[in-house]
C-alpha cells in the first residue's frame, strides 16, 4: 500500500481520496450550453410587399367607356348651366337607343379626341377620381320636329340654345333663357337659306327663327311656342 501512495507521489491515504476527488470533478461532463433568449433572433415578420395595388372600378367611367362612335342617347342640355356651360339631363350615359327613333337626342361622333363645338356639336366628359382618366364623348345634336328648346331673346334677336331641349309647355325657364322655342321643321338646307324657307304654305304669316346646323348642311326652324 505504501509503494502504490509513494508512487502516486501521495504521502497517506486522506492524500489519496483528496486526488481521486479532484480527479472526478474534473473529469466530469461540462455543463450543456442552453442558449438564452437574447441569443436567439426572430424571422422578419414583415408582410410581403404586394406591388401596386389595383383601383376599384369606377362604375361612371365604365358607362362612359361602353359608348361608341356611332351610338345615339336621349340625353340634352336642361339649360341650367346657362348660355356658356352645358348642364346634361343625366349624369351617368344611359343605354344607346335607335338613331332613328324620337328618342334619340344625340349621336355620337367620336370619343377620347378632340371635339367639334359649332353650333349643334359639343361635348361630354368625364374625368374619373379614382382613375384619373378622362373620358370624352363628341356629339352631335338630332333635331325632331314639333320638340322644344330653349332661346334668348334680345329685341327681335333670339339665340338658341342648340343642345337644350325642354318640354313644349308653358312654364319658367331657367335663367339666362327666357322664350321657349317650337321646332316647326328640320330641313335639308338649300342655298342661301334663311327663315323664308321656313314657310309651310302660301301666304304663311308666321314669324320664324331659323338657324343653320350640322355644318350648314341643316335648316333648323322655329317659332316662340305659343301653347298652354
């Protein structure tokens, strides 16, 4: 026993229990590494960007986009924008009807370009919020016999308004206007047209207002409407 401490280089036995004791703790497994939370790092939980988002539609500018070249609507100038502005009956194009019906007020000429705006042509357009497109109509007026508009009587001078029409009766009208005018025919115009040509018989007394439309291609005639 005393040869095994000697060669150990110990000098006891107690010597001997304090070796193995270190011995043991230091041949012992370390301590698994536990990472702490402030070690750890999260995935980006930012959503993916999504690109450009798509606008709603735009109910009115799809309606004014339905039109085409050609197409006829019963729509009108109520006058109401005065002498200078056009104030359309409806704000949304209603469905096309016949060219050769009554109903038909406007033909459409052409869209998205510039349009003609002599007397009997204007224009329709609209520039959409949510879009922000604009949409344009180019129109051109279709006269019916015995249908009323509305005038401005200065004197014995009367301008029409050549887009408006308004119901043959007898009612205020809305300012600038002051007369409601009675189309009393629409002709092809001959040479040197004028009111003249307006008469419908012999002898008639009539006192007639008359303008050239459609590029001069139109004889327009009225009277100041004298109904109840």
């Amino acid at each position: 026993m005393l040869s095994i401490l000697a060669w150990l280089g110990v000098s006891n036995a107690a010597e001997l229990n304090d070796l193995l004791a270190d011995s043991s703790h230091s041949s012992s497994s370390p301590t698994p590494y536990t990472p702490d939370e402030s070690d750890t790092s999260e995935g980006s939980t930012d959503e993916p960007d999504p690109g450009p988002s798509t606008p709603p539609p735009d109910p009115t500018e799809e309606a004014f986009r339905a039109i085409s070249a050609g197409d006829c609507l019963a729509v009108y100038d109520t006058g109401r924008g005065g002498t200078t502005s056009i104030d359309w009956s409806v704000d949304v194009p209603p469905a096309p009807v016949s060219c050769a019906g009554e109903r038909a007020l406007v033909r459409v000429t052409a869209t998205d370009t510039a349009c003609a705006t002599s007397y009997g042509k204007s224009y329709w357009s609209y520039q959409s919020a949510t879009t922000g497109n604009t949409t344009k109509l180019c129109l051109t007026r279709i006269y019916h016999a015995t249908y009323c508009m509305l005038g401005r009587q200065s004197g014995d001078s009367i301008s029409l308004g050549p887009m408006t029409a308004v119901a043959c009766r007898r009612e205020p009208v809305p300012a600038p206007y002051d007369q409601i005018m009675h189309i009393t025919g629409v002709y092809r115009a001959p040479a040197g047209a004028n009111a003249n040509n307006c008469r419908r018989a012999a002898g008639d007394q009539t006192r007639y207002w008359a303008w050239l439309v459609d590029d001069g291609a139109t004889l327009l005639c009225t009277t100041i409407y004298q109904g109840g």
